[in-house]
C-alpha cells in the first residue's frame, strides 16, 4: 500500500512537473536485481540489489582472487501516460567496466568503460506501461576497455546511481558525452574582471522559430549578477560575459560558487533547464616557485585518493563520500589526486564546496606491479582512451576545483612506445579545455616523457623502494635540473603500515617492503619525506600514497594479502594511522597534540622513546603523573623525548600543551614485562 502511494505521488509530482514544461530526473537506483549470465535458465532467480552495486566487494573465499565476468542486471521501468509525447533518456553514471543496454529485448547501446558516464535517448524504444530494462555488465579483461593494468581491483557492477531525465520535444543536450550539455569557459579572469562564455549545446526536434536561449548567472546570495538572452539559430549557442569585481573561488580560503541557470525559451516560455554550480579562478605554475592560485603561493598538499571502501568496494554512496571529505578537511590537506581515473560526481561538488584543488585523470594506468603494459599500440585501445578523455573533460568541465588533467599513471616503455600517443592525448585535452594544465605521474626516467605535458610529477618511494638514507632534497633537487624548466611535483610516496604490525626498535631503518609492514616504519618514512618536501616550494604539488588502504589481489604483504596498506587511515575509513597526525600537525592549524605508537602497548624494552606530533608551541611529558621534561616541536611539528625509562607493569603516559589559550593533552598506556 506504501508503495502504491508512494508511486502515485510520484506521478503527481511528475505530472505538474511536466504540465510546467520543465525537465525532471527521476532516480532508478531501486528494485534492480541481478544473476551472473552463465546462469541462462529463465527460472534462475535474480538476486535484488540497490544502486550502486558492485559483486565483487569482497575476494573469492579463501583467495586474493575476484570475479572477472559478466553480470545481466534487470529491472522494470513503468512509463505512465504523463510521459508521453516527452522525450525520455536513460542517464548511467557509471557501469564497470562495459556495459549493454537491452529495451523490451531490444539493444540499445554500449558502453566501454568503467568510470565515465554515458546517456542513452530510449524514446523510441519503450512502451507506456511496463518495460523490461536489462544491463549486460562485465568486468572481464579485455584491451579495448581501459585500464589493462594497475595496482587495484576492478569492481564489476552498476557501481554509480542511474536515473531518467525526462524533457520536451527541444532540450539541452544530455547526450553530449553525458555532460551538463552547458560549459562555462574561463577566457580571462582577475580580481578585477572575469571574462567568460558560456557554451550550450540544444538538441532540437523542431522548428527553430520562437526558441531563445536564457542565461543567468547569480551569485552566493541567489542575487542576479549577469543575464543573457540569445535567439536559437544554431544547436551550439555561445554567450559571453563579463563580470566586474568577481569573488573569485580561492581555495579553502574562499570557495565561493556561482550558479548559472541556463534555460531553453519557446515563445518565451521555460521548456528546458540546466543549472550548473563554478567558481572563477587564475593560477599558474611556477618551475622555481610552485603553485600560485589567484596570485599567492598555495602549497599543493593531500593524499593520493582510490574510490574504495571495505564492503562495498567502488558501490559508494553519498555519505562515503562526505565522510572521506571530512577527513581529508580535519588533516588540513588542499589539494587532492583522484586516482587512476575519474571518480564519481560527489567528490568534485564537495571539492568545489569546500575549497579542495583536483588532480583528475584517465585510467591509463602502467604495470603497478604487474609484468606487462598499461599501453597497446592498437586502435581499439586508442579509441578507448580518446573516448574516456572526452567524457571526463565534458562531464567535469565546469568544476572550479580541477586544476589538472592527468593523462596516465606509471606508463613504462618497455613494451610499444606511448610517447606519440601521450602527445596526441596532451594536443586533445589542450584543444578542449585550454584553461587547464596537463600533468602526468611517472616512476621512471623524466626524459622519456619531457614535453608531453604542462607539468611533470614523480611516483617516488624514499625509504620504502629506495633507500631510506637516500638525499631525498638533493635527488629533486637534481630532477628540476633535468625536467629542462617543466615543473616538477611528487605524485606519490609513502610506504605501507599495518596497525597490527609494531617495531619496538626503530634504531635498524632498513627497509620493511615484504609482509612485515610496521607502522612505525610507516611513520618514519614519512617523517623523512616530509622534512624534505616541506623546504621545496617548487615542488608544485605532493601527494601522499594513499588516503586509505584498499584492495589489490596482487598484494602480499602487512596483516593480510590482496591489500595495499599504504594507506594512512585504514580499509574501513575509521582509524587513523600515527603518520596521519604527522600531516595533521603540519597542515591544520588547529592546535593538536598525539602520541604515536598507542597500539605498540606491550613494551619488552625498559628504556624507550615517547613521538608527538603537535602544532603547539610547547609540548610537556608526564609519566605516572610525575612531569618530565618539557621540549618544542622542530622543524616538522615532532617532539621526541629520548630515553624515557619504563617501570615494570602499566606506564601512564600523558602529554599536554596550550593552543589558542586552552589546554590540549593526549594519553596512553604503555605495559612493560
């Protein structure tokens, strides 16, 4: 009964809706259910599932092995008699990693590629009354669908949310690489003026005659700041605009958004709409002094972020996203490397809104431990890659927090020679979007791939794959010698850290890359990493590998097989490793004060060293309710206190401090046998 009159409201909504000649987008993430296509007998039963949804969360039992194969998703879709004579499109955010869609038996479309949206017009293909959808989904490998190599796992699965857009006979395109169908151009900005125009691209049925195009634009407060009204003569309209005294989108500083609200006239009458959120912004590179956002210095500082989370693999929702958000603002980091791919829509809002600078990339990944390529010399591959960059740039385009486009990760040159091919790549996302840098990430030698780019950036391992002694100022030092002028930033380092796993002496910094992953080594390495980024400014960027653990079935290693556990927070976003207090006390201004090595609790030693990480001016050491000593952080907000003497049985540690006149401690206890 509930749900009868939940559908009956549903289309009251509809109807008054449509009456008023406006789009509406109906969500479709319900009532789906799937079966693996092996399974061919009618009566098999489908097992019924909500969008998103991946089947291969979890590894197969008792394996670092998951299913690769194809999945059939159904569902039925109900078209009332409001619907007809509207047209009707089929909305996917995304589907790993290709995707058939079948009508009523009736094939419709594919898709080829995991991480991009698509949009299929399926008008002429239903019915008023019931309609069976069916999905044909497969994660299976196969050349012709990026990515064919890389570090992770591909989860197989309707893993974004689906819906329908419904709109009259002439619209806004939604079919245009699945984008907005409108692109606000940044032609010219500066605190004086931002010149700009905005791109719409109609998909019109019938008669051009009596159709306009209306274009405002407001400001935070819904205030009207510049409007435009252009007769229809052509399917791409282009209206310019200039806005004097923009707030520009500056960062956490300021991440002030606009809204341009682009509607579609018939004798002045609304028939079709789209609003877009964007921030107004300049910035540059500078090979000697880094990033400058809106002409001051802005250091580039985050993590390196894969869409994953223990349970539910890539199927995340809303709430997953703003959780990791959450986290990613209570670190202080500014800036974000969404890796190796695009991610879903809710990471880029949240970074418009809450002022995080993107890196954005196409998943053409290199080996990341397997033993082959991340590039084929062939068309089908090609083709692929050309396609899934148009359909992140398009879809992305109008997000003020993405300052990058990526154009592959660890791609080697051991197999067929992708230089050509990564120069065709760099030319494409120039010619669509000339308001944005190029950038890549490699772990190999830079000359390879020296102007292929905007920018370069290194995937480096000081103290994990290379020697924890290694210099590491002086080797980047030597590589902004050799990038010729490029600038050149660190795309990833780290190293992996288990919070079951403990080292009581640190004094042997050898390396730990086996299954002994120590989550004081994890720190360490950081420790080092960061004393000698923090010195660089030219450095444009630095991101940590990885936000959080995550899944890879090559994987050996730490507490358990088939993860990477370089994460700083673990598989399930809850706990925080100590390296995470390391950036905390560097990035958040915040006062903060944490003892790391918590969870090493058991002590054999009886002579030992108390690590804090605090952004405060003075930090105290009590054991046992008796005061110590009292020191200051150095260079990069650590305080050791060294040979502090345990006693046999529990030791209460504590350590307090004054930030912003009010007292901060942190505690622990330590056993010692």
């Amino acid at each position: 009964m509930k749900k009868v009159l939940f559908l009956s409201l549903l289309s009251f909504v509809v109807t008054l809706v449509l009456n008023g000649q406006s789009r509406i987008i109906i969500p479709l993430n319900d009532n789906w259910g799937y079966k693996p296509i092996i399974k061919t007998r009618k009566d098999v039963p489908l097992t019924n599932v909500t969008l998103p949804h991946t089947w291969n969360a979890h590894y197969l039992k008792g394996t670092t092995q998951y299913n690769r194969e194809t999945m059939v998703y159904e569902r039925q879709l109900n078209i009332p008699a409001d619907y007809v004579g509207k047209r009707i499109f089929l909305y996917f955010e995304g589907v790993n990693s290709a995707a058939h869609l079948f009508i009523n038996k009736k094939s419709i479309g594919e898709h080829l590629g995991g991480y991009t949206a698509f949009c299929f017009e399926i008008t002429d293909f239903i019915k008023q009354g019931d309609n069976e959808l069916e999905m044909w989904v497969s994660n299976a490998y196969r050349t012709d669908v990026l990515p064919i190599s890389g570090d992770f796992n591909i989860y197989g699965g309707i893993h974004r949310p689906c819906h329908l857009i419904l709109t009259n006979k002439d619209c806004i395109s939604p079919v245009f690489y699945a984008s907005p169908g409108i692109f606000i151009h940044q032609d010219s900005i500066n605190k004086k003026e931002a010149k700009i125009h905005i791109e719409s691209i109609l998909s019109i049925k019938g008669k051009k005659e009596g159709l306009a195009l209306r274009t405002v634009i407001k400001d935070i407060s819904g205030k009207i700041v510049a409007q435009s009204e252009n007769t229809v003569a052509d399917s791409i309209i282009n209206q310019p605009f200039i806005l004097k005294n923009p707030v520009l989108w500056d960062g956490k500083a300021n991440p002030y958004l606009y809204t341009v609200d682009v509607t579609l006239l018939n004798h002045n009458h609304p028939i079709d709409n789209v609003s877009q959120q964007t921030g107004f912004r300049y910035f540059k590179v500078d090979p000697d002094k880094g990033f400058y956002l809106n002409g001051h210095y802005l250091n580039l500082v985050g993590f390196c972020r894969h869409e994953e989370l223990q349970g539910k693999g890539s199927a995340l929702t809303f709430n997953d996203y703003q959780n990791d958000m959450n986290i990613i603002e209570e670190v202080g980091a500014t800036a974000m490397r969404l890796v190796h791919y695009p991610h879903g829509e809710p990471i880029y809002d949240l970074s418009d809104k809450h002022g995080i600078v993107l890196w954005s990339e196409i998943p053409m990944c290199g080996p990341g431990g397997y033993n082959y390529a991340g590039y084929l010399h062939n068309d089908a591959f090609e083709n692929n890659a050309r396609q899934v960059l148009k359909e992140m740039v398009y879809q992305k385009y109008n997000h003020p927090s993405i300052f990058f486009w990526s154009l592959f990760n660890e791609i080697l040159v051991n197999y067929d020679n992708p230089v050509p091919f990564i120069k065709e790549l760099n030319g494409l996302f120039k010619k669509i979007d000339p308001s944005r840098l190029t950038t890549f990430a490699t772990c190999i030698d830079l000359k390879n791939y020296l102007g292929c780019s905007d920018l370069t950036a290194w995937n480096k391992y000081f103290g994990w794959k290379e020697d924890i002694s290694t210099d590491i100022g002086t080797y980047f030092d030597e590589q902004k010698i050799l990038a010729s002028g490029y600038p050149v930033g660190v795309s990833e380092y780290g190293a992996g850290g288990s919070i079951k796993q403990h080292l009581e002496n640190q004094e042997n910094k050898k390396l730990y890359p086996g299954t002994y992953h120590p989550e004081e080594i994890q720190t360490l390495v950081h420790e080092s990493n960061w004393l000698a980024f923090s010195q660089r400014p030219y450095l444009w960027c630095k991101f940590i590998w990885v936000f959080s653990d995550f899944q890879s079935c090559i994987r050996n290693e730490g507490d358990r097989a088939g993860i990477n556990d370089k994460g700083l927070i673990t598989y399930d976003h809850k706990t925080r490793k100590d390296a995470f207090y390391l950036y905390k006390a560097n990035w958040n201004p915040e006062p903060m004060i944490y003892i790391t090595g918590k969870r090493m609790n058991k002590r054999t030693l009886a002579t030992t060293t108390i690590k804090v990480f605090s952004n405060l001016q003075k930090v105290t050491l009590f054991i046992n309710g008796k005061k110590i000593t009292t020191k200051s952080p150095d260079i990069i907000k650590r305080v050791v206190f060294n040979n502090i003497t345990l006693k046999k049985g529990e030791n209460q540690i504590e350590v307090r401090g004054t930030g912003k006149n009010k007292e901060l401690k942190d505690s622990c206890s330590l056993s010692f046998q």
